[in-house]
C-alpha cells in the first residue's frame, strides 16, 4: 500500500474557508442549544475578557 500523499493545508484553507466556516458554525450553535437545554452557563471571550454567560442570555 502506497503512502498517502500530504495534503496541503493552506490551500485547503483558502479554496475550502466557506466549507470550513459553516462546520463551525453548525457546531458553535449545537454546542450553545445543549448548553441552553441543560441550562448550562457558556464560557465566552469578549473584548479581550473572559465572560460566563447564562442559558438565557445565549440568544440561540
């Protein structure tokens, strides 16, 4: 079995970035909706501050 060739990270960065950017959208917003469901407080940075914000206040 051959090995597999490398992959090039940058230019799938760059070709790929609106595939990769709604992957992490998509599980930004799962990870918000179980936190809210479990009425769990979330652990943001804002303006260079760390921040818990309540279940309530995560606006998904």
């Amino acid at each position: 079995m051959e090995p597999e060739p490398k992959k090039d990270i940058s230019r799938i960065m760059r070709e790929q970035r609106h595939v990769i950017d709604e992957a992490l959208q998509r599980g930004i917003r799962q990870a918000m909706l179980r936190h809210k469901a479990a009425g769990l407080p979330v652990v943001i940075e804002r303006d260079g501050k760390i921040e818990w914000v309540k279940p309530e206040d995560l606006g998904y």
